[in-house]
C-alpha cells in the first residue's frame, strides 16, 4: 500500500512532464482550421491568405475545411466537440458568434463558455450604397428622402437575421427613420437588387461592394466603422450623421474550450507575425478589412458585448426567434 501510494504522485508529475513536452513541442502535425462559412465568403478568402502564411509561421501546414450551414452553427459546434489540443482550430465571425445567440432559442454551443479565444485578426466595414438612379449623395440625404417618400423606398438584405438586416435595421432605429425591408437568398442577390434598382439601398461587406461602386454600378455613401479609415479614401462613416452607429464584421480565432494556454499564447503569436508580413497585410487590405489583433481577454469582452448589443437591435427589428 505504501508503494502504491508514493506511485500515484510520481505518476501524476510524469503525465504533468509529458503534457508540458507536448504543449512546449506545439504543434507537431498539420493544424485544421475550421471555416464555418461557405468557399468565396469574406471569411473564407481572408482565413485562406492568413492560414497559407501562418503555416509557415508556426511550422506545421494549417488545412483550410469549410463546414458551412445553419449560418455558421455547423462549423462551430464542430469546434467546439474537437479535441483541445491545439490541432483544431475556427475562422469565427459575428454569424456564428454574436448573431445566432440572438436569433436562436437554443444553440449546439455557448459562444463564451466552449471556446478559447486567441485574438481577432481582421475587421470588415460595411458600405453604404444606392442604386445610382436615387438622387441621394449622403446618408443624411439618403434618411431625408426615405422619410419624404414613406414605404417607397426599400432596403435589400441578405435575408431575416443577416448583418446586412441588422445593420439596416440599427441605422434605421438609431436614425430614425424607415424603409421596407426585402430580403433576399443571400449577399450577392441583395446587392444586384440595388445594381438593378428593384431595392433602393442596402449596407454589405466593402468587399461585396467596392468593385460595382469603382464601375459605377452602385455609389457609396458611407461605411459603418465608427472613424474613417484608409481602406476607403474619402468615404465617411455613417457615424458622422447618426453618432454612436457603428455596425462592421470582424474574424478571429477560437479553439475548443480547456485548450492550453501556452497553445494558445503560441496561435496568437504566429498570427501577429503572420499579419505583420507586408504580402499578407496587403492581401488583407485589398478585401477591404483592417488587420485588428487584441488579447484572449480583449476579444472574449468583444464577443460578450457585441452579444448583448445584437440582442438590442432584433428586438428593435422585431425579429422572430427560430
């Protein structure tokens, strides 16, 4: 009994040795990232250019698997039923994270409780833009004639409980004003809706938009970070009419809950680096998004307060909860 007792201690320090080993001799294999939206998405084309970089980074290939559907729920409680080890990790983005939470009676996973949180790595404005036949050249030129000309103008979206809804819907309560929502199958239908004039407006990721408003196709009239930002030369934000509006996408990197510290603090230094690298930035920028890192700590509150912030607009917009 005695030996057995002074085994279980030596026992115990020897897995401690072993699981430090493992955590210092992170990673040893490929690392799967987790993409828990469709190939083409602004997420899908972003986490590519950083995951082709940060493999090299980090010494090991990061394999890119799309698990699309359910508006990001699939990809994510995939995440979150994977082992915390490291070798898996999630593209996250406000669909899945701070959307969902808000539209769902019951979710697979917690956004805050089943994850670790390594940092964001990018923010997406969203632009403002009309069908180039409204005669409307600012947004408070846009909210004047929406209130001139009532249930006449409409605003497109990428359907019910999208971020283009949601934005619109924000800059609807927070401006005062009102437009008829049509929604649409998606980002890309929306925004010919307004190419064509069948929708009046609509507010969608830059890099949805900015190649029509270069053509001509659509014109810009703000974009939704709450400053102005180079990206987008000479757009102002919305927040310059209606103050305090501040609506953009964001990505970061998230792992299963309970995985290392030292794993993560590992991720989070490979995708500083990774981000720092002139041909990844300007990769990044020519999307339209800004490259934004913080803390495990500074993105769980994100997260936390982007949650409690969204529930505030379905409840403005009125939206049912499935």
């Amino acid at each position: 009994m005695r030996l057995a007792s002074k085994c279980v201690p030596l026992l115990l320090l020897a897995l401690l040795a072993q699981t430090a080993l493992a955590q210092s001799d992170y990673p040893r294999r490929p690392i799967k990232m987790i993409l828990p939206n469709a190939p083409g998405s602004s997420n899908d084309t972003l986490s590519r250019v950083l995951g082709a970089r940060m493999g090299d980074v980090i010494g090991q290939q990061i394999v890119i698997e799309n698990q699309a559907g359910a508006s990001g729920l699939i990809g994510m409680e995939s995440t979150k039923n994977s082992a915390p080890d490291g070798y898996t990790i999630a593209s996250a983005s406000p669909s899945g994270m701070t959307i969902a939470p808000n539209l769902r009676k019951s979710l697979p996973y917690d956004p805050l409780k089943d994850f670790e949180f390594v940092s964001m790595f990018a923010v997406l404005p969203n632009m403002l833009v009309v069908t180039p036949s409204l005669p409307v050249k600012s947004t408070k030129e846009l909210i004047d004639w929406c209130k001139s000309h009532p249930g006449q103008i409409n605003m497109a979206s990428a359907g019910p409980g999208s971020q283009s809804h949601l934005a619109g819907a924000m800059m609807q309560v927070m401006g005062h004003f009102e437009s008829v929502h049509v929604p649409y199958k998606g980002g890309g239908a929306s925004v010919l809706s307004v190419m064509t004039g069948e929708s009046q407006w609509t507010i969608t990721p830059a890099s949805a938009a900015i190649g029509h408003v270069r053509s001509g196709k659509l014109r810009a009239l703000a974009q939704s970070l709450p400053q102005r930002t180079p990206l987008l030369p000479g757009l102002p934000p919305v927040a310059e009419t209606i103050p305090g509006f501040s609506y953009s996408a964001w990505n970061g990197l998230v792992t299963p809950k309970d995985t290392p510290r030292p794993v993560i603090e590992k991720l989070r230094a490979a995708l500083v680096k990774t981000l720092a690298l002139p041909e990844v930035k300007a990769a990044i920028e020519k999307q339209g998004a800004e490259i934004v890192t913080d803390t495990p700590e500074e993105f769980r509150k994100l997260v936390e307060d982007e949650i409690r912030e969204t529930g505030k607009v379905v409840k403005a917009a009125g939206l049912k909860i499935q």
